[in-house]
C-alpha cells in the first residue's frame, strides 16, 4: 500500500463582521491579505446569517469584530461566524475582539447578579474558538475566564507615544479618574518618563448610594498639563467631571486619553464641553462622524492588531511586542 506524505501548507485568513470593517480592511492591509468573502445578513425576524464564500478547511481563521451598539447583535454575528469556521474544518480559530463586551460585569457586586464577562467566554469557546485576542481589558482577571490561550494587546504604548509626541514641552501630569485606575496611571507615567500622577477621589455619603457627592484631587496638577486616562469613556460623565474638576484646581490644560470611545448618549456633548484641549482614543470600536467633533483625535490601532495576528500565525511571541510586559 502507497502511503502518501508532505507537510499541510499553513495559511491565514482573515474575516471581519459588519461592525466596524473599517478597522478589518486596515489590518488586511497591513498584513498584505484580502478579506475573505462572505454573505451576510439579517431575516426579518432579527436572526443573522453568514456563510463563506471560499472553503476554509485547514486555515488559521482570524475573525474579527468590534463590538459596538447594537452590541448584542455584534456578539450573536461573531458567535455564528465562528460556528460557520468550527462546521468547515477550519484549523485553528482565533477571535479578535479589540472591545471585550460585557467587561464590566466581571464580578459580582451584589447577589443575584451574573457575571457577563465570564458568559461570554463561554458562548466562543462553546463556538468553537481556540484563542481569543483582545486590547486594554476592563479587568486583566478576564483572562482567566477562557479556557485557552488568551492576547492581551496595550494600547497605552500607541496613546503614550502621541502624547509624548505632541505635548513633549509640556509639564505632564497623569490623572486617573479614579483611585482604581492608580495602577494604570503608574504606567502611564513611567511611559511618559517619570511624570507625576494624581487621582481624583470620591467622596460618597452612604445614604445617599451610587451617588458621588464631592471629588478632591490628589496630587499636584496646579499649572501642569493633566492627561486623564482610563480604558474606557461610556456616557463620559466621570471622565468630563474629572476634567472640569482639575481645571478647577488650577490645571493648565486638560488632555483626555482612554482606548475604547463606547461614546453613549449624551458622551460627545460632556466631552466637547468639559474644557479639555483635545481628546484621544484608539479606533477599537468605531466612531461615526455624528459623534466627533472639533479637538477629538482617533488613532489607528490596526497596525498593532496587525502585528499579533502575525505573531500568533508565525507561532511567535506576542508578548515581544510590548517588552514583555504582556
């Protein structure tokens, strides 16, 4: 009997979801591939379908997608598409979410309540994902919620550098929002060269709950640049207040720095009037025209995506990509 032998040629192909494609286009440029064809749309009753249009069995599948409002929508689409790449024999399947969803529901504060970030691990690698890789976590204890390997990408190198880069006279301060956000802020600093770092701390009375009903800064901010950081802006009340806050206390400029711009509701008009010179976030989720306005900066956070699909395709190091901090 003849046996047959040779090595199965390895290959990557990337796919994206409706959410942002933007964002996928870019990293299909950078990684020098095309997008990989497929249908994809809604009955109308609400369900989503996809099928591809090109045989992935034996690929390295990249699936990527941003998870922005509708945010249900957006899960269930990369949920299905996975399904669709565990069904055609794809080899290995690593989903790329840049917005972890659900992040914040990583504990219980409270009984009764779920933990959502740990439920959505389960629905992808039920699915039939093998890796999952995402940037700038709510909480770097997700990790543990999958049972496999998981990339934890940093945008703060990318958000540091443009700060670094356009405000290199002034005296920094970085600003955390909060005293959780401390540990962030050291970070920060030392990437920006041993700055100074200051919090805002809240100060709650306990009959009144879920209410903050005073801010003190601490740390020294009086004629200083204050770059406010955080991983995320939401409706943009916290981060607004912060910046109205250290102006207050004598801050010579406010510049806001976070990854990932969910920008809800009211958020672009706290934002654009909270006194700060301009605003930064990475593209991790996408930020339509009718939300942006004059001061607010949007960096490219595709280059870096790029080069850790590379990384894991080529069996290399990840970690290599931030000195070994990841």
């Amino acid at each position: 009997m003849s046996v047959r032998t040779g090595t199965p040629k390895k290959h990557l192909m990337l796919f994206s979801g409706r959410a942002h494609p933007e964002l996928a286009e870019e990293v299909a440029k950078h990684l020098n591939v095309s997008i990989t064809p497929q249908s994809a749309y809604d009955f109308a009753n609400g369900e989503t379908f996809v099928r591809f249009e090109e045989s992935v069995r034996g690929c390295d599948a990249f699936v990527i997608q941003s998870h922005c409002a509708p945010i249900n929508q957006w899960v269930m689409e990369q949920l299905i598409m996975v399904d669709a790449l565990k069904r055609a024999s794809a080899k290995r399947i690593t989903v790329i979410m840049p917005f972890y969803p659900y992040a914040r529901q990583d504990k219980k504060h409270k009984g009764r309540e779920p933990i959502s970030a740990r439920l959505i691990a389960d629905l992808f690698k039920t699915a039939g994902a093998d890796r999952i890789m995402t940037v700038d976590l709510h909480t770097a204890q997700i990790q543990g919620f999958f049972d496999g390997p998981v990339d934890h990408l940093f945008a703060q190198t990318l958000l540091a550098r443009y700060i670094k880069e356009n405000y290199a006279t002034e005296n920094v301060t970085v600003v955390s929002p909060d005293a959780g956000r401390t540990k962030l802020a050291e970070k920060w600093a030392d990437d920006l060269g041993g700055t100074p770092i200051a919090f805002i701390h809240k100060t709650r009375d306990p009959l009144r709950p879920n209410e903050v009903v005073a801010n003190r800064v601490v740390g020294e901010v009086r004629g200083r640049l204050c770059v406010v950081i955080d991983d995320m802006v939401d409706t943009g009340g916290t981060i607004a207040k912060a910046a109205t806050q250290l102006l207050g206390e004598g801050a010579a400029d406010v510049v806001i720095a976070a990854t990932h711009g969910v920008l809800s509701g009211p958020a672009s008009e706290r934002l654009a009037g909270c006194g700060a010179r301009e605003v930064v976030f990475s593209n991790t989720l996408a930020i339509p025209d009718s939300k942006r306005f004059p001061g607010m900066t949007v960096l490219s956070i595709a280059p870096l995506l790029a080069r850790a699909i590379q990384e894991v395709f080529e069996d290399g190091s990840v970690t290599s990509l931030f000195a070994g901090d990841a």
